[in-house]
C-alpha cells in the first residue's frame, strides 16, 4: 500500500510490473507507483528526520520515512528506515514486507537479495494474505527457474485479490508475461478468473479503498506540511478523529468506515485500521463482504 507522510494518498501493492524484452527469462522487475507527492518532498524527509531523531524509538516515524524516501527514489535509505521500524515493532508484517520491497528495489546486481527475501519470508510468517510477500515470493520461484510455481502463486494471489484492486490489471499483465516468456499457457487460467463485478462503488467510480478520500484538500495538506511536527500531527489526528466521531453518530456510513480504515492505515495505525474493521462489520452485518473486500484492498492486517 503506499503511505504518504501526511494526509491520504492512493492504495497499491507498492509497484508495477513491467518487462522488457531484453529481460526476457527473466521475472517481473517491481517498480515503485508513481502517487501525489507533498510539495517539498524534502521538507517532509527533513521533518521525518527530526522527528526519528528526537524519538529514535518512534516506529511511526521509522516506517513514515521509509516510505518517503522510497517514494523519492532513494531505497538505500528506505531499507535503513525500515530496518528501524522492523525492530522496533517486529510483528508488523506491512513493515517487513516493505523493506523487502525497498531492499529488492536498493540491490543493483541481485534481483532477490537475502535480506529481502527473509523480509519476505518473516513478513508471510506473520501474515500469510500480505500480498506484497506474496508476489514477491513468487518472483523469487520465477527467478529459481520454477516457473510454474511463481505462476500457481500469483493465480493465487489473483484469486485473493478483490475486484477492483488497484494491482489487479498489473498482476494479471504479470501472469500474462512471464507464461509466455516460458511458455506456459495461462490463457484459459486467467480466463477463468474473470473479476466479479464489485458492490457498487462510492459515486459509480472505483472503490472507496482506492478512491480519494474528500476530507483534507491539497491546501490543507500543503498547511500542514508547513506546521510544526505537533501541530501538523494535531491536525492530521484531528481530521481523523472527526470522522470517527462521525461514525458515532451514524454507524450505518459504510463509506465513512472505510474511510476511516484507510486513514489509519495511511498513518501506519495497523492496528486501530484492524479494530475499525471489526467495528465496521459489527455495526453493519449485511455489509460484511463490501468491507472485507475493502479491507484488503488496503491490506488492514488479519482480514
């Protein structure tokens, strides 16, 4: 999923899939998604900076710049943050499956090091429906010549994926390519796992998972970038919890639980997203399978 260091930004995996045809026998490199960034990148760096230097032991802050140097290109010093949140908090299997990603993305010679694919390894332990790992194990099969396994695992991971995804057209085109690569014919495979038309989407367009949360505009983010790290903290918490406050009035807002996942998510909050979905689906039981659904899309943990 891709995390923003403040506000909301879109849902993935983390990366798209693409080959080229000099990579031919080769797997599918992952490369990061492109999402909004804040205005100054590298005041929000500098900020996370200071933030992990006051509290070496904030694992938020850890796992915030991670990201935010991996969004800017600089993985090397993505896979150092992670280290440090991975310690700090080391049953979180998003942070480990994210510092695989970046040490896949930091290596310029082994396309699978050892540190990412333990990350990986420890990342599935942890959570076995974590679908960064599970791509990325599956690229490692691919890249030990098991072709068929990296395939069977990534129908797999397909068939987990709900409809509407925003990986889902990247990892079918992945399937596609690597079958014929090695000629393995997935035609019929892929055929038979046509997407299931999704419940009915917020306003007719994608999932409320995947869509952009109306809330804070881009000014507001923009002030917030400018605040003081308590005060732009403030701010973010306090759009949040006047959507939580929200819901208390009105539990039966689907959309507004969903939100409210994804907002906690987007803060590296896995655990208080994981505790708004069991209250989501305890407040609307007719519901349950649009909030699973959702729920993975933004990989809220034990769904």
């Amino acid at each position: 999923m891709l995390l923003g260091a403040v506000g909301i930004a879109a849902v993935s995996i983390g990366y798209n899939v693409l080959l080229t045809p000099e990579k031919a026998k080769s797997p599918a490199v992952p490369t990061p998604l492109t999402s909004n960034q804040a205005s100054d990148p590298e005041a929000v760096i500098r900020e996370l900076q200071d933030r992990v230097g006051a509290n070496p032991k904030d694992a938020e802050g850890w796992q915030r710049l991670g990201w935010a140097y991996f969004e800017n290109g600089r993985h090397a010093d993505a896979v150092r943050a992670y280290r440090h949140a991975t310690a700090l908090v080391p049953d979180n299997a998003t942070f480990w499956s994210s510092l695989g990603e970046a040490a896949v993305m930091a290596s310029e010679h082994d396309p699978m090091p050892k540190e990412a694919a333990d990350a990986f390894d420890k990342a599935i332990a942890l959570d076995p429906k974590d679908p960064r790992a599970r791509y990325f194990l599956a690229v490692r099969k691919d890249l030990a010549k098991d072709h068929k396994g990296a395939i069977r695992d990534w129908l797999a991971l397909l068939g987990d994926t709900p409809p509407g995804a925003p990986w889902e057209a990247d990892l079918r085109r992945t399937i596609e390519q690597v079958g014929k690569i090695n000629g393995i014919d997935v035609t019929g495979r892929l055929a038979a796992m046509k997407p299931v038309a999704p419940h009915p989407p917020m306003g007719g367009g994608m999932s409320v998972a995947a869509a952009a949360i109306p809330g804070p505009t881009s000014e507001q983010m923009r002030a917030a970038a400018q605040l003081p790290k308590g005060q732009q903290d403030a701010m973010v918490e306090g759009m949040v919890s006047g959507l939580e406050a929200k819901l208390k009035a009105n539990p039966a807002n689907v959309d507004g639980w969903i939100m409210l996942m994804r907002s906690r998510m987007t803060l590296g909050e896995t655990a208080k997203a994981a505790s708004t979905y069991k209250e989501a689906q305890a407040a609307n039981p007719t519901q349950a399978g649009r909030i699973r659904d959702e729920a993975r899309i933004l990989g809220v943990p034990g769904i």
